[in-house]
C-alpha cells in the first residue's frame, strides 16, 4: 500500500478549492482609503487648536512633546480607536529581527467595585517597557539589564489592526535601550533622515532655494510567490525556512516565458482584491500588481511616501500579503528564493528627495545638461554610491538573498549604477569641459498612424544593474524580497548625507573667488573624475563585467560572509557616528545580530534538509527498493526476463548509497567546525557545510526522478507551481 497518498490528497484539495465571495466587496477606494488610520487630518480634527498646534511643533520640528499634551492626544486616540471596535493597544516597533513586534494592553482595567474602567494615558503613548529580554541586541543589552524601551514616532500615524473577534491600536514606535541605544531599525532610519534633511537644506540654500524640510522619498516594489496551503504544510523545508531545500527541477519552469505579465488567474486576483483593499484602509497606497517572471510569482508596487511611513507601511505590507493569503487558502512566499532553478523575489527600493513642497530633486527636466541642480544631487549619489560600495552591499546581505545576487537573475554582487546614455554623455561632456547639449529622448513612432507616437525615456531599462538612475529617482535593486526597507534606506541616506556635505563643504570654499556655476563646475567634475568608475551601462550579468570591475577596483563580495565584516571597517564607523546615525556600539551590535541571523538560518537549512533526507525520502527510497528487489526475485523464479527491473534497482539502490555517504560527510563536517568567532563561524559553515549539503541535495533531487511517485513524500515542483 503506497504510504503517500496523503501527497495526492492534497493535490485533489488544492484543485477542488473555491473562492470566498465577499458580499461587499466592489471597492469604493476614496472612501475606504485610510479608513483605519488616525491619520493627522482627522486627529487634527479631535483635539482643542493649542493642542494641535503643540503636537505638530512635534512632528515636524521634532520638538519634545509636554504631558499635559500627551494626555489629550492619548485620550483622543483611544476614542478613536475604540469607536473603531478596539479593546486593546500595542506599541508596534521594528526589532532587529526585520519583522515587527507587538505586545498587547488592554484599555480596560477592572476596579475593585467589579466594574472596569477606561484608561490610555499620554505616558501610556509615548513610553512602553515590554520586557523584551528575547530580542537580538547584539551584546547592547545583556539579560541582567534587560530593559527595552519603546518610544512613540509620533511622525507615522497610529493605525488598527482587525481580527473578526476584535481590534487593536498600533502606534509605532522605535526601541531602544535603557542607555538610548537604538535596538530597531527605526530609531536610525529617523536619524538618517535628519541628517539628510538638514545637508539638502545647506545645498538648497547654495542654489537659492528655501525649504521648511527635505524628505527622502522611498517606493518598494514587492515581488512574492503563492502556493497552495496544502502543500505547504506537507513541506517541511517551506515551514522551517520559507523555501524549498530539495526538489527536482520540473520538466516545464519559466522556460515558456508564459507568466511574465500574463493575466491574471481569478483565485490570484481575488486575493490582490483583497490584499489592496486592506492595504487601503491602513492608508497605504498601492498601485500596481502583475504576475512576474516565475510561475506562481507576482508582484505589488505602492506610491511612493516619505520613507519613515513607506518603511513602516512595506512593514505592513508584508505582513498583510501573509495573513490574506491564508484565507484564499494560499500561503504567501516572501522569500528570496523559495525553488531552485526558478527567479528568486527581490524588492526595488526606488529611492529619491523632495522637499516638503514636493519638489523632486533628482527630476532632470528636458534639458538635463543646464540643470545644475540636479547635475549636483545626481553627482553626490554617484560619489556616495561610489565610495561606500561596502555598505549598500552589506545592507542587502541576507543568507536568502546570497542565493540571488549574483545568479543571474538578479543584479550582481558588484555594486555599480546605471545611468543611461543621455547622462553619461552630459558627464562625459562635463568631464571634458563643457556642457552643450542633451541627448533628445524624443517620441517613439510605431510605423502606423494608428497608433499614438509615444514620449520615449531618455535612457533605457537594465534589468541587470543593481542600482539604477530610472528617470527621476534611483532605484536600488538587489534588496531581499523579505527584508525591512530600512537599512538599506540609512545607508542610501547617510552615505548621501556625507556626500553633500563635502560637495558643499568645496563649494562654500570656491564660491568666495570664482562665479558659482564655475565652482560648481569644479565640484563636479572633481567628484566625477572619482566616483565615474561606479557606472556601468552595460551587461551585468556577463562575465567580462566580473573582469572589468576588478581592472576598475569596485569590490565583489559575493556573500554574505564577504560582505558583513565590512560593516564596522573604521570608515563606516566614522561615517555614521559624524551623521549621528549609528554609534560604534550600534554598529558592532548590527554586526553581530545579522552574522548571527546568517548562521541561525543556516543551521535551521542544513537540520532540516538532514531531516527530510532520513525521515521521508530514505523510507521512501528503501520501499521502493524493496517493492523492486520483491520483483526481481519473483521475475527470476518465473523465468521471466528482468533487466529492466534489475537496472531500475542498481541506480535507485546506488542513488541511496549516495545519499547515505553524503549524510556520513555533512555529520563529520559538523563535528569539526572550530572557528570560535561569529564571523569566522559563518564563513566555516558556508565554505565548508553548504557544499556537502548540496550533495545530499543532489542525491535527493536525483531519487525523486527515480523512486516510484506514489512513494514520494513531498509535493514537488510542478505539483506547487502550476496549481492555482
Ligand atoms: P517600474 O517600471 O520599475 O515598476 P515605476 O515608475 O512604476 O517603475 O515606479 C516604481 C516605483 O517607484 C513605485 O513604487 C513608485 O512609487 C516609485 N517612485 C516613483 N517616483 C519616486 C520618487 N520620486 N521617489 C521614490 N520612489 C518613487
Ligand atoms: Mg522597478
């Protein structure tokens, strides 16, 4: 009796699953939109004039908030709230795990006469202690001080989260030590955007422009996979590690380019329906959704917003892409690389400044080459990019994300930015002393007159380029599918941050004895005749690119390993203790949390895989094993010609053999791992375990083409790829 049915069970519920319809469903967007956000219009609208008045010194000057203050905003809050259905709060924040936390409190607090009363104070908003001892704090906090501090971010509205038995107010919130040092992604992703904020102002004012506050902007592109819940549960690789850690390349993957862009299947569609609506009424402002390259792979891009509430609402994304998914009986995969051999998920961080009057200051206009504005943040970001490769690498460094860069399919582990034909020639043009003319991007014909001419981009898309100017913002895009936006964002600020400052800094000094477009020329041309080696228009994924960063010196770490140590090479130090943004304890802290979260998932990948090899597919293998050896015999007695038989249980019996010395090396490789250091233990495990690993995998990839289906315990490729 073949043991494994229950695989086939799970195939036939996945087929015979049905859509829940929702009675109410058509989207009505302006008025759901930000239904269940206070956002600051309408707290605005609940609090007494001097109250507002005081709260927005806050908000936008940073101005600390009194309690008395508090006390009203409190107050106004949980009316809030609680018209909306919420018995409870949570100071939500941002540790540095990548997801976010929660600890819940009740409104009520019953009294000793039996009843219960209502209570949310200003001291309740602005300040929690969740005893947090658990989370990473990379030696910032041993246990026997183990106090965590969550502070209210009074910049990003609070919102509520449903749940079909109740509600609750989220209000975020950074988190820190009792010492005040940051154990968040938060607290420096604010700083970063002070730091920026107050260099694009010293800019500006070189360039007469005047502005209450500069902004960076960000948008994430998110890119998922969906596959059904029933064979998600049945894997226990998806269930430990988010991906699949076995399986057989399917006879039909993304071979047909038959995906990309497709439409849309329905049960896919409901759930983005869904998805969007939710994300609305927390005021987050999606856009656009498509099928991606990989069968089963989709992807959602949001209007950009300030970063501090883009990254908090990409928080809130993800989290919402998982939780609807569950109720379409799906299971929403955000990892970098949930199947071999299929494109891995990534997230495009577009990244750009504006000022608070929503002023672009990366939109080049038409004629780019007199644009000197623009010309001047555009040179910064390519110095800072330039000179701070390491870091913007080390911001992506995840073990998932290792699995991606560098396969082309993703953009390589080389940093370098593309910046399209128009712009390198205006460089090219200032680099030889003048600035003349634009390239014209001009209009698309398309040979018939039906069809209307269509404004064509001065520069083109490449796919292959880790960080891309794309017409009026840069677009980073090696970040990990599953990872916060925030890191990567406190490096793109802060390197650019120090950027400005020395462009400024040399055009402050020049300016007293040349005309300012002169010494503007100087400064530029200074910095380009640097930071030009970054750009690279071309092929990223071929290998003359491998030859030709290394003649040009750009750094290639092409691993996790290669990459975090560089995190506190004393220039990063510097660099983010003069912004203010990180301190040297913060920095080393990061550094030993993610090497950490790199072994961690690690040792999770290869104890799972182990698991699975000895406890599904070894049985599996020695069944079918057994059920030939049975036929062999009985054939031999009957006289009847076996070699097909006999064949089929030499290879199968071979292929285990395989598996079982392969298993003997990985337990062996383990016991003699010595390295007593962090870093130096990520870099044994993956030089050393991750190989061996890839033998048992390829043995177990190679027994699923050969054992009988009926005895093969997991769902495969092609079962979870193509059902939906
Ligand atoms: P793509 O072809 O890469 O999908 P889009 O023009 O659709 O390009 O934009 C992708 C993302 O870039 C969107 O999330 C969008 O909000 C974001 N974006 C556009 N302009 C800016 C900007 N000035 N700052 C930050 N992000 C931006
Ligand atoms: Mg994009």
């Amino acid at each position: 009796m073949p043991h494994t049915i229950r695989r086939y069970d799970a195939l036939a519920a996945a087929r015979s699953w049905s859509p829940v319809v929702n009675d109410d469903f058509r989207m009505d967007i302006t008025n759901i939109f930000g239904e269940n956000v206070l956002d600051f219009q309408n707290l605005k609208s609940r609090l007494p004039k001097s109250v507002w008045a005081d709260l927005k010194k806050t908000i936008v000057n940073g101005e600390t908030l009194n309690s008395k203050v508090a006390d009203v905003v409190a107050l106004a809050m949980k009316e809030w709230a609680t018209e909306k259905g919420a018995t409870h709060y949570t100071h939500w924040f941002q540790p540095l795990t990548g997801a976010t936390a929660e600890k819940h409190d009740s409104f009520i607090t019953p009294n000793q006469g039996g009843g219960a009363v209502s209570e949310f104070s200003g001291k309740d908003l602005i300040q929690g202690e969740p005893d947090a001892s658990s989370f990473p704090s990379g030696g910032l906090r041993p246990t026997f001080e183990a106090r965590g501090y969550t502070a209210w971010d009074p910049t990003s509205p609070v919102f509520l989260m449903e749940n079909p038995n109740g509600n609750y107010l989220c209000i975020p919130t950074a988190f820190a030590s009792w010492k005040g040092e940051a154990l968040d992604h938060k607290t420096p992703l604010l700083r970063s955007i002070e730091a920026l904020n107050t260099q694009v102002k010293r800019a500006l004012k070189l360039f007469g422009v005047e502005t209450v506050r500069v902004i960076p902007t960000v948008g994430a592109e998110q890119e998922y996979f969906l596959i059904d819940q029933e064979f998600f549960y049945r894997r226990p690789d998806l269930m430990t590690s988010g991906r699949t850690l076995v399986g057989a390349k399917p006879p039909r993957g993304q071979e047909l380019d038959d995906h990309y862009f497709g439409s849309i299947p329905d049960r896919v569609l409901s759930y983005m329906l869904d998805v969007e609506r939710e994300l609305y009424r927390l005021g987050i402002p999606v856009k656009t959704r498509h099928n991606e390259v990989a069968p089963g792979q989709f992807e959602l891009a949001p209007i950009f917003e300030n970063s501090n509430i883009a990254a908090d609402h990409q928080q809130l994304t993800m989290i919402i892409l998982k939780k609807t998914a569950k109720r379409y009986g799906f299971e929403c995969l955000l990892h970098e690389k949930p199947f071999d051999g299929l494109n891995g998920s990534g997230k495009h961080l577009n990244w750009s400044l504006s000022t608070k009057e929503g002023l672009n200051l990366l939109e080049p206009g038409d004629s780019p080459h007199k644009n000197m504005r623009f010309l001047f943040f555009f040179s910064a970001v390519l110095w800072a990019v330039y000179r701070h490769q390491d870091l913007l690498r080390v911001s992506i460094a995840s073990a998932g994300n290792d699995h991606r860069l560098g396969a082309n399919e993703a953009p390589p582990a080389i940093i370098s930015v593309y910046i399209g034909e128009q712009l390198e020639d205006i460089i090219t043009q200032l680099l030889n002393g003048g600035l003349k003319n634009s390239i014209k991007s001009g209009l698309l014909g398309l040979g018939t007159p039906v069809l209307p001419h269509v404004p064509k981009h001065a520069g083109d898309r490449n796919r292959t380029s880790p960080f891309a100017f794309t017409g009026n913002k840069f677009e980073f895009r090696a970040v990990g599918s599953s990872q916060s936006v925030s890191f990567p964002t406190v490096v793109l600020n802060t390197i650019v941050s120090e950027a400005l400052d020395v462009f400024c800094t040399r055009l402050e000094g020049l300016i007293t004895e040349n005309d300012f477009e002169d010494a503007l020329k100087i400064v530029l041309i200074n910095s380009l005749k640097e930071s030009q080696k970054i750009i690279f228009n071309g092929d990223g994924y071929s290998d003359e690119w491998q030859k030709e960063a290394a003649r040009r010196g750009l750094l290639n770490l092409k691993s996790t390993p290669d990459a975090l140590p560089r995190l506190t090479d004393k220039k990063n130090i510097e660099l983010f203790e003069k912004y203010r943004v990180l301190s040297e304890t913060e920095v080393h802290s990061r550094l030993e949390i993610w090497a950490e979260q790199y072994l961690t998932t690690l040792t999770i990948e290869v104890d799972t895989t182990e698991a699975i090899a000895k406890t599904m597919v070894f049985p599996a293998a020695v069944r079918y094993i057994n059920e030939l050896a049975q036929a062999v015999t009985d054939t031999k007695k009957l006289d009847v010609k076996n070699s097909g038989a006999v064949a089929m249980l030499n290879t199968v019996s071979e292929a285990l053999n395989e598996l079982g010395d392969a298993l003997d090396r990985l337990a062996e490789v383990q016991s003699r791992l010595k390295s007593d250091n962090i870093i130096g233990k990520c870099r044994e495990y993956k030089e050393k375990v991750l190989p061996v690993v890839t033998d048992v995998r390829d043995a177990i990839d190679f027994l699923e083409r050969y054992t009988a289906d009926d005895y093969w315990p997991l769902p495969v490729y092609r079962e979870m790829l193509f059902v939906k």
